[in-house]
C-alpha cells in the first residue's frame, strides 16, 4: 500500500466498488468463520458449553458495537482528509483514533470484569452455565485490546481505498484460530485441553495477530506519526471522531442491548433454543456479509468524494449500491428458505438445537433486503455527518418495534413469533434508512437525486 491518496474520486464506479468489496467479502466471510469455528468447537462439547458461549454474545456484541463506532468516526474523518489531499492530517487523525481506541478499551475491561456475576444472571445464565461463562470471559476481557484496536487499524487502511489487505489480516487471523482452538479446547500432544477457555485464549492469541499486523501496514503507508499533539490538536481529533464515533458506537449498542433481551426471552424456552439461537445469527451474518462487505467500502468511497466535492459521483454509487443491496437480499431469502432444513443438522447433532435452527431460518430471511439496505444506509449517513438520524433509526427499529412485537410475539407464537419480529423490525428500518439518506443527499449536495431504482439497475446492468 503507498502514501494515502484519494483512489476512489476517479473510474468506473461499478468497477471501483466490486474492487473493494470482493477482498472483503473474503475479509468479512473469515470474521463469520471465526465465530461459527468457535462455536463449532465449543458444541462439540455438549449443548451446555455451546449455551455458554451464546450467553457471551451479548457482551462480545458490545465491545464490537464500541469497536465498530470508532471505526465508523475514523473512517469518516480520515477519508474525507484523504479525499481533501492532507497527509499531514491523515497521520493525526489516524494516530488519535487508535489512541482513543486504547482509551475506550481499558474501560470496558473494568466494567466487565466487576459485572460478570450479575450480567449474565439477569441475561438468564444458570448456575450450571454460569461457570463455564466466566472460564470463558475473563480471558477473554484480558484480551481486549486486541479485539477492539483492530477494528479501527483496519478501517484507517480501508479509508485509503485499500480493502486487500484488511482483508488478508482478516483471513490469517482466522487460520490461526483453526489451528488453535482444537488444540487449547481438546489437547493435543503435550497440551492439555482447557474446555471453553481454550476457546477465548485461541481467540487472543489470533487477534493479537491482526492488531500487529494492522499497526505494521499503517507505519508502511506513511499514516501513522510519532509527534505528540497539542492538547487542543488532540482534543480537535477526538472530537471529530468522536462527534460521528460516539452516536455510531451508541447505535451499534442498541443492537447487542436488544440481543441482550431477546436472549433471556429465548432463554424461557430451554438452554437448546439459546444456542440456536447463537448458532443462527451467525449464519444471518454469511447470509448478508456481501453487503456487509459494500457497507465497510462506501464509507471511504462516500468520504473521499464528499472531500473530493464530487457529489453526482458520491449520489451514483449510493444509489447503484442500494440496488445490490435490495435485490442480494431477496436472493439469500430464497437460499436460506430453501435450503435450511438440510444443512442445519451438521451444524448440530441435537434435535432441538436443529429444530430451532430451522425455524429462525425460515422466518428471519423476510427482513434480509431491508436488513442490508438498513446496514448500507447508516454507514452512509454516519460518514455523511448525520450520526444522530442513524441512531434515531436504530432506536426505534429495536425499542420501538422489535423488542415490543418479540414480546407480544413470544406470548401467542412462541419462539417463532420472536423471530418475526426480527424480520419486522428490519422492514420498518431499512425503509426508514432509505429515506432519510435519499433526504439527505437532496439537502446536503444540491443535487437531482430523483434517479428511480429500475434505472439504476438498467445503468448496472
């Protein structure tokens, strides 16, 4: 990778997104792999561990909520100084990003290391499953640096318009954990296997090596810089990360907290229906991690060409890239309902667990194309400098409709009247989205923004 220039104001805008979203497809399968390796293991050990390694994921979504704000703010700020030709700038903010991410880590381990107990108590953990929750947790909080500094290196190297090797950190990430997790979990030769902590130390172990890795191709690109700030250059970063990072982690948060709820509501029907339920939100995430992949790609492209002020480019792409996302969707909801009773036994060998599986993916798949224009939508209206209407969204998605309709559902459906909810709440939010970026653009940009989806998929095409 070479000196931060602006490599995504040029081309074909077709040609310019598929490049970077394909390294991170690649880049966002092996995050998926990575959990669904792990929970692959940790099954093998019985229904109660893989319940275990559920009631974490509540909490793993938090930090990853926080990770994925602060991202969100670097990327915003260091794409549009990338966009506007100032290296000088592009090494400060890139440097006070990572800092700030050191900063939001140490308090995060605090926290979560004096409210282990009572978290998972209230999010419904047994006694019998709390236990193995805590072998697991307090590695894993140790390592949270690790988890955390990653998510902001990486997207510092994607705002240069470089998705490869994010992508490659990424894919090495997750071989090593392949590697790991049998031999810390089970043993083998002269290592002794350490059950669900060997989980979380192989996850350290293999996430150190991606923040290494990112802090490495950052010095390469001439992006980072030793010079110390002024207390107000200093100030000035964190704020302009922050004014996008902070509403950004607060929404993202909105989600493992609605996670959090649901999990003790699925908790009422049975330990098997938790790891289910586990199971299948991972499997929602290859579902949609082609879009996921577009969503962490037009940020920078929707940076550097506000920075750039080429806005008829900027309007293009969103549009051309809301399409993908609308029809990816409806084609994964034809997958999923037509193949999940066939592969959900060989994730699982328990009849419940696969019964359950099944049953979420025959219903969740309906809110897929309004999930991933939903995803697109907020990344765009973040870097767009609209932090507070991406939030306002995903507040009213999850508190004002999915956690509502997921009660009402659990008393005349059951589990599967939760699981409509989900789809629901994705519809309600991804129309929102759409709209208010669509209100944006004409506001902000001043430009026609009338281009209708049938000629965008006609201009595609």
């Amino acid at each position: 990778m070479t000196k931060a220039k602006d490599t995504l104001t040029q081309g074909s805008i077709n040609k310019v997104l598929t490049r970077l979203t394909i390294p991170m497809i690649f880049g966002i399968f092996g995050m998926v792999a990575f959990n669904l390796i792990d929970a692959y293991f940790v099954g093998l050990m019985g229904t109660n561990e893989l319940a275990a390694l559920s009631f974490t994921f509540p909490v793993v979504m938090v930090l990853g909520a926080i990770g994925m704000g602060m991202s969100m703010g670097a990327s915003a700020v260091i794409s549009r100084a990338i966009g506007e030709g100032d290296q000088k700038k592009v090494q400060r903010l890139t440097v006070d990003s990572i800092v700030l991410a050191v900063v939001f880590a140490g308090i995060f381990v605090i926290v979560g290391l004096f409210t282990m107990d009572p978290l998972f108590r209230a999010l419904g953990a047994t006694e019998e499953v709390l236990p193995m929750i805590k072998d697991y947790m307090y590695i894993w909080y140790i390592g949270v640096i690790f988890v955390i500094v990653p998510f902001v290196g990486n997207s510092a190297i994607r705002s240069n318009g470089d998705t490869k090797t994010p992508a490659i950190i990424m894919m090495g990430m997750v071989g090593l954990n392949i590697i790991l997790d049998p031999i810390l979990i089970f043993g083998m030769g002269p290592f002794e296997g350490l059950g669900i902590a060997g989980a979380a130390i192989a996850t350290v172990i293999a996430r150190s090596f991606s923040l290494v890795a990112a802090l490495i191709i950052l010095k390469r690109a001439d992006m980072l810089t030793l010079e110390v700030p002024s207390f107000n250059e200093a100030m000035k970063s964190w704020g302009s990360i922050l004014y996008v990072g902070l509403p950004a982690a607060a929404t993202n948060l909105v989600v493992p907290l609605s996670t959090a709820v649901i999990t003790k509501l699925v908790a009422g029907y049975g330990e098997a229906a938790v790891g289910a339920l586990g199971v299948s939100s991972k499997i929602d995430l290859f579902a949609i991690m082609v879009v996921v992949a577009l969503s962490t790609v037009i940020g920078p492209f929707v940076g550097q060409n506000v920075g750039a002020r080429n806005y008829q480019r900027l309007i293009t792409g969103i549009n051309r890239s809301m399409v993908f996302a609308l029809l990816w969707g409806i084609g994964m909801l034809i997958v999923m309902i037509s193949t999940a009773r066939y592969f959900a036994p060989f994730i699982h060998e328990d009849p419940e667990v696969v019964k359950v599986i099944i049953l979420y993916l025959s219903i969740t798949p309906f809110g897929y194309s309004a999930r991933c224009v939903y995803a697109l939508g907020n990344t765009i209206l973040n870097v767009l400098n609209k932090p507070l209407h991406a939030s306002g969204i995903t507040l009213v998605q999850m508190f004002g409709v999915y956690i509502p309709l997921a009660y009402w559902g659990s008393e005349f459906l059951g589990v599967a009247g939760i699981f409509g909810a989900y789809a629901t709440a994705y519809l309600a939010g991804g129309m929102a989205s759409y709209l208010l970026v669509r209100k944006n653009l004409r506001e902000n940009f001043q430009v026609e923004t009338s281009e209708n989806l049938i000629q965008e998929v006609e201009t595609s095409s």
